[in-house]
C-alpha cells in the first residue's frame, strides 16, 4: 500500500515522469541514472527523492531549504519504504538519516 501524498515513477513510468516534470516548473531534476523518483506532498520535511538502483544511492531533497543530501548504500527495501510510508519525514529521521554514510549534493 502507497501513501497517496508519495509519487513513484519507475522504468514503465518513465515517460509520465518527464511528462509530470515538465509540467511542474518547481520539480527538481533527478540524475540520469535515478531509477526511482519519489514526490512528496504535504511533508514539512521532505519534497522528494531519488533512489539509484545500481549505485545503492538515496537523494534526498529537504523542504525548507531546497538542499539535497545523497546516501549511500541504501537498499532498495529502504527506498521502496519511504515511498509507502504514511509519514516521510518521520521514517528519514528514524531509519535513513542516521543509518548510511551520506554527502551533501547541494
């Protein structure tokens, strides 16, 4: 079960996503080899995420400022959980902020 304030976009999903992000101005740009995107609407914490299915990676991008932060060696369980959970930002805190190496991206 999906929270329905998450969006994923995965590989048969490819072009609805480009379609999406071409129409939302204020959506950031995902990496070219991002394979999952994940909007979040109505989290304080959270606007959206990345998830690199080769390179185990997580971007993260935070509400307040904008700043996207990577981590790294995160399974895909991780990511496919953040997308299902009812609370983003609560799950990041508790499970992925504090868990994985990370660099700030911006």
């Amino acid at each position: 079960m999906t929270d329905k304030n998450a969006r994923i976009a995965t590989g048969s999903d490819k072009r609805n996503a480009q379609e999406a992000q071409s129409s939302d101005k204020s959506t950031p740009r995902p990496s070219r080899n991002a394979r999952l995107l994940m909007k979040f609407r109505g989290s304080s914490c959270l606007s959206a995420a990345w998830y690199n299915r080769e390179k185990e990676e997580l971007t993260v991008q935070f509400t307040d400022n904008g700043r996207k932060v990577k981590f790294l060696k995160v399974p895909l369980t991780v990511a496919v959980c953040l997308a299902a959970v009812s609370s983003p930002g609560r799950y990041f805190v508790t499970r992925i902020k504090d868990s994985y190496d990370f660099k700030r991206v911006s």
